[in-house]
C-alpha cells in the first residue's frame, strides 16, 4: 500500500512538472513569436519608426557602432511604452556627430491605420530630440509611417520633417525598408536619407551636413525573447559648402518588446 501511495506522488508530481513545463514552453514561444514578429514589422529597426505599435505594450532597443565616412561612433537607444490605445510614448537617446553629445528625445507615436481595416499600417511621430542633456535648444520632428506586410514580406516607408524652434534649419528624411522573415529570424534591407531644407542660418550650420544617407542589408535573430541585429553599408555626407565623404558604417544591437 505505501509502494502504491509513493508510485501515485510521484506520478503527480511528474504531470504537475510536465503542466508547468508545457506552460514556461508556451509562454517562451509566445515571447519568441512577439519578438519576431516586432523585428519583421521593423518595429526594432534602429534606422526607422514603426508604421503600427509593437505586438506587446512596450519594447527597447538599442545600437552602436562606427562611420568611416564621418569617422565617429554610432550609438542610439529608444523604449516605448502603449499608454493608451493606439498612443505610445517614446523616449531615446542618440549620440550625434555634429554635438559631440549624447541627444535625449522625447515624443509620442500614433497608429492610425491598422493593415486589416484600411489596407495598410499607419503611424504618425512627433518628437522634440535636444541638443543635449544640458543645452534643451534642439529641434521638433514629426514623422509619418505607412507599412504594409505580404505574406512573409514587410514593407515599410517613413516621411519624416524637422526644424528647430526658431526655423534656422530644417531637414526631411526618406527612409524605407524591405524585411522577411525565415524562421527564427528577420532579414532585409534598411535604408535613410537626410537632406537640409533652404539656407540654413543657425551658428552651427557649418558643421551640419547638407546631405546625408546610410543604407545596408541587416539581420535579426531572436535569442530567446530578445532580437540580436546586425546592419552594414555604404555611407556618405557631405558638409554645408564641402565635398561628400563616402565611407562604411556598421552597427550591431539588441531589442525585446514586453
């Protein structure tokens, strides 16, 4: 009788584990597939905004790297979080160049349009981005965003208009992307370009670049719950009244959404 006793634990706790280990595999999976879906929608991209807000109710990403072309250090980091609704709020810090400081930014992210209602994925972006922690003088960007999946293919594009407070520079950005996902991860193609709008007249436009544009193929692979990426391709700026520099610039980073 004590044997039968013993042999029946033993098999409840056996079923217990087995319930508990279905359940961690489960909620893995399920974390995986958030987090790869996020990274083909190029909701983790470090060069574009996302055209629909993230599969969880936050995410954080974050990259470095280097410009050959500027020579200097890459590096951005941003975390949002779905307040309400469509209505995310984004905060991130980006190092610049032209300020040799690190840049917070401060924002939010609309989605208007969802795929399965409209046709395609919308989002509009509005972001103040200071000159540094300790100088708040910076400029005000609004950004819009139209995706769209097919299939195992995302395709995504972002409009993007910035000034300073005072309108003595202004810029637009084109930025588009093509990702796909196979398997367990995400690859594709990213691409940006930057050009100044009109005269710029702020004390600093010297060193500001007139044109700017960086591109290359990149690759997500989900590790666990996170996304480890990689991006390298050509590079190039050219200054207020100079020449264009052509270089590589590379970077490497992680992200997750929660």
């Amino acid at each position: 009788m004590m044997m039968l006793r013993a042999g029946a634990t033993v098999c409840v706790f056996l079923a217990l584990s087995s319930v508990a280990s279905a359940e961690e595999l489960d909620v893995e999976r399920s974390q995986v597939s958030s987090v790869l879906k996020a990274a083909s929608d190029s909701e983790l991209s470090p060069l574009l905004l996302g055209a629909s807000l993230a599969s969880e109710r936050a995410l954080a990403l974050g990259s470095g790297g280097y410009d050959t072309a500027r020579k200097s250090g890459l590096f951005d980091s941003a975390a949002e979080v779905r307040v309400w609704g469509p209505l995310a709020l984004r905060v991130g810090v980006t190092y610049s160049d032209g300020t040799r400081r690190m840049r917070p930014s401060v924002g939010g992210r609309l989605q208007l349009l969802r795929q399965g209602a409209h046709g395609v994925d919308g989002s509009l972006s509005s972001f103040f981005k200071s000159e540094g922690f300790n100088e708040m003088e910076g400029e005000i960007e609004t950004a819009i965003a139209i995706g769209r999946r097919f299939d195992k293919y995302y395709l995504l594009g972002n409009l993007a208009y910035g000034q300073d407070p005072e309108g003595n520079e202004r810029d637009g950005e084109l930025r588009f992307s093509a990702m796909r996902q196979a398997g367990r991860a995400a690859l594709g193609l990213e691409v940006r370009g930057r050009s100044a709008i009109g005269p710029q007249r702020a004390p600093n436009s010297a060193v500001e670049p007139r044109l700017d544009a960086v591109g290359g193929p990149i690759a997500m692979v989900s590790v666990g719950s996170f996304v480890l990426f990689a991006e390298a391709g050509p590079s190039a700026f050219k200054l207020q009244g100079g020449g264009t520099r052509w270089g590589i610039a590379s970077l490497g980073g992680v992200g997750s959404v929660f």
